[in-house]
C-alpha cells in the first residue's frame, strides 16, 4: 500500500476516534479487588527529507520510526489486583504502525508482583526505565546508563521501585536499587539492517543493578536531601556471527563473573581475558535537592564509566551535569532542566591495555570507546537505538552500519514544561545543540554539529481525551535538516 495512503487513513482515523470512542462501551472487569483498564493511542506523523526529527523520535521507547512519515496505533490492556500485602499487576502493549522492517509487534508484555507497597518483581518487557533514574526522563536529554530512548528489554527484574527508609535510621535515611537479568529479541532486526559483512552478537544477554541512598533532613516547610548510587550495565553471552568464535560464554559461573565484573576464563575471546567478560559501562550518580513550599530545585550529575579507568576517575569530567525546577502544579512553568553532557576525555586517546601490568602498574585505559565494544558491535543499544543518552547518537542513524560514530561529544540540552490553561492545555519543550568529534579511534577531521528541538502541546477534553500536537525540527551537519508535524489522540478507555 502507498506510504501516502497509509497516512490518509491514519489521520482519518485519528479525526474521528473521539467520537468512536465515545460510541465504545467497553466492560470493564472490576470488583473490590482487582481491575481492568484499556487504553487507545493514534498517533501519525510528516515530516520531510525523509526522516523524522531527532526529538520526535528519541526518548519515546523506541516507538516513533525514524524513517520519515509515519503512523501507528497502540492499544493496552493492564490489570490490577489489589491484595492485603502484595499487588499484582500485568499487561499487554501492541503497536501496529507504518514504514517499519515489522508492522505489528509486542511492545510490552509483562507480569509484576509488588510485596508491602516497596519490593517487586518483574518478569516481562515493560516501560519502566525511570524507576531508578536520578534525571527527569520527561524532560531531560537521557539517563546515560538506561533511558526511555529505546525499546523495553525483556527481563526479570527483582528493583525497590521508590525511595523506601531504612529502619533504625529517624527516617533520614532511604535507599532503592535493583538487580535484573534479560535477553535481546533484535535479531530478526538486525539482519535486515545490516548491508554489508559485519560481525555481531546474536541474543545478547543482560545485567543491570544499582543502589542508590538519599540522606534527608527535614524541617516543617523545608527539605534537603543528598543521593548518592550507582548504575552498572553488562551485554554477556549470545552467539557471534562470526564462526570461528561462536556461543559466547553463558554458564552460571560466567554470569558471577559478569555480576562481579572478573576476566573470562580460557572459554572467552582474548580481550574478555584480559578486560572483564563482556561489555560493561555504568554511571556513579550523585544529587542535591532543596525543596520549600511544594518547589524544588535539584543539581545532578552522573559520572560515565565505560571500564576500569572511568570508574577510577581517569576520564576526567566526563559525564552529564544538571539542574533541575520544579514548581507548583498550576504554574505556567511546572518544569525547567538545564544540563551539559560532555563525553570528550575518555580517558585519553590511546587504550594502553596490552602492556605487562606487573612491571607497568595503573589502571593502563584510555580511549574508552563509550557505548562501543569490539565483541558487542551493536554497542549500548537495542533494535539499533541507543539504551543510553540519545545524544551520542543511536547506530539506526547510520545506514547499516552498526556501533556508535559519534560517542566524543559536547552538548547543551534545555527541556521545559507547564500549563497554558490549567488542566486544560499544557506544553512541553526540548532543545538540544550537540557537536561532536567522532570516536576516539575515528574522529572526525572537522567537528560537526546539529540543533534539534521540539515542542508539544496536549490539551484535555471533558471526557479525558488527549490531543497533542507537536512540531520539530533539526538543523545542522549531524543529523541533517528535518522537520516534522505529529497529532496524536489518547484515551484510557
């Protein structure tokens, strides 16, 4: 069917869905305990030079194409049992949408048990990145370890959703934290992406924990509180395209030793020996919140590692900076964030790995490569989108080619947000100047940069549907010149 076609429909079905679902009488199950609720989403977008503008389709679960024009139509189901101690919870996020290497397919699908209101388990793929974040993922570029940029991963994830208080402690002291296994399902994917011979991993494995602790001290109006925590990634496991080196390890030794970040045994390629088995990367994240009379104001910064030599602070300021407003909820502006990401050091240009560690003590990184790794070549993403900052840009941009190209970058990020008429209509802004120098084993001759920015506004009918329509648009070398018009119709039926 013609691509133009497609978009016909989709917007007619977008302009008369409110009244559709005003016809619909879906039964909701429900009783004292347990319920069901639906949920609708239309959305179409066009834009022009045949890609959709970078903050049209960053941030948004790997759910916007970036090809062009396009549409789609999500529809949810989630149900909820409440119980005496424990909740359960479970759902199902289809997405059935245009110019895609697959038109339908399962975006989230997932079961999770909560004990006490604090600890759950969650088995499945699920929109939930944001758990465990020290950014606003609303507004903010991207948290640099796990962000709302790409496609849930599929996992079993035991986490401490929210800040819970350590007893013995005069409720000063909280913590929160998780600990997760799961599986890439790319593959069929990155088989019609790749164009030429390359080597990759098939049905990565993966790791993720952190913990975080956050000190408070309260008076009657005011508040201050420190964070301070950690976020550790690992791809593991998979088998490679290449024969000669085949299945990966996997075993449950092979898993400790990724957990605990120790050198492969003789079973795992020459650098896995020498480095740590698989790849690794993470964050050291830090915090200051001072809140009063309902406002807050919060300086973050998260410190990028990507081996041994960042987690030892030899790659200098790398990193992402901010600070964050957050104000009434009837505000004209509910939310600023202001930040800087700046990934230029990396420990140096050289990877002084291959020397006699005994005669030559010291950590011996440099050139860290952030996202990128020479036995993982799809790097920190997932169906090719960056599972980071989307900053660094996503390796889908590269036209069949896999890995991140552009990983030594400095960048400005502005996001704001706030009510135009309260409860009504509200806005949301995001604004992005980001220049890069390539990577630390192929710059760039000459610098490049890109300006890209976006701006929504929803507003809230009388029967609860949302209508948001939003522009972007970008400018600049990097990514090109684009710009783009989407409306989107949602409802929770």
């Amino acid at each position: 069917m013609n691509r133009n076609i497609l978009l016909s429909v989709a917007l007619i079905c977008i302009c008369s869905l409110p009244e559709l679902l005003a016809q619909t009488n879906f039964k909701l199950y429900k009783d004292s305990d347990a319920s069901i609720y639906y949920y609708v989403r239309a959305r179409a977008n066009v834009a022009t030079g045949g890609q959709t503008p970078f903050w049209m389709t960053s941030g948004t679960y790997g759910v916007v194409p970036l090809t062009g024009s396009s549409a789609y139509l999500q529809t949810q189901a989630k149900f909820i049992s409440v119980g005496d101690k424990f909740v359960y919870q479970a759902g199902i996020d289809m997405i059935t949408t245009t110019t895609r290497y697959r038109n339908v397919y399962v975006q989230e699908l997932y079961g999770l048990i909560t004990y006490n209101t604090w600890l759950s388990l969650l088995i499945g793929s699920a929109e939930h990145a944001s758990s465990n974040s020290i950014v606003n993922n609303k507004l903010s570029s991207g948290d640099m370890a796990i962000s709302t940029n790409a496609r849930p991963i599929p996992e079993i994830n035991l986490m401490v959703n929210d800040f819970t208080y350590i007893p013995l402690t005069n409720k000063r002291l909280q913590f929160r934290g998780n600990f997760s296994v799961g599986r890439s399902f790319d593959d069929a994917y990155l088989q019609s992406y790749v164009k030429t011979p390359q080597t990759y991993n098939r049905n990565v494995l993966w790791h993720n924990k952190s913990l975080h602790l956050r000190l408070n001290v309260r008076s009657r109006y005011e508040s201050l509180a420190g964070i301070i925590g950690f976020r550790h990634v690992a791809q593991w496991g998979g088998t490679s395209t290449d024969p000669a080196l085949g299945a990966q390890p996997h075993s449950f030794k092979d898993f400790l030793r990724v957990v605990t970040g120790k050198a492969g045994d003789a079973s795992a390629t020459e650098s896995d020996q020498v480095n740590v088995l698989g790849n690794h990367y993470g964050t050291y994240d830090f915090g200051l919140e001072y809140s009063y009379y309902g406002r807050k104001v919060k300086l973050y910064h998260q410190h990028f590692f990507d081996d041994r030599s960042g987690m030892e602070f030899e790659n200098g300021m790398d990193g992402l900076y901010g600070v964050e407003l957050s104000l009434k909820s009837d505000n004209w502006l509910t939310g600023l964030v202001v930040e800087r990401l700046y990934t230029l050091n990396q420990s140096g240009p050289f990877h002084f790995i291959w020397f006699d560690h005994a005669k030559y003590p010291g950590t011996g990184g440099g050139g860290d490569n952030y996202y990128n790794n020479g036995e993982y070549t799809t790097g920190a993403s997932y169906f090719n989108r960056s599972t980071g900052s989307p900053l660094l840009i996503s390796p889908e941009y590269n036209d069949g080619q896999l890995g991140f190209r552009h990983n030594r970058i400095a960048a400005w990020h502005l996001g704001a947000e706030g009510n135009i008429i309260n409860y009504i209509m509200t806005y949301k802004v995001k604004c992005s100047y980001i220049t890069s120098y390539g990577t630390p084993t192929e710059p760039l001759l000459k610098k490049t940069g890109s300006l890209a920015a976006a701006a929504e506004v929803t507003y809230i009918n009388d029967k609860r549907v949302f209508f948001t329509l939003s522009i972007a648009a970008d400018r600049g070398a990097l990514l090109g010149n684009h710009a783009g018009i989407s409306i989107s119709v949602y409802k929770r039926l």
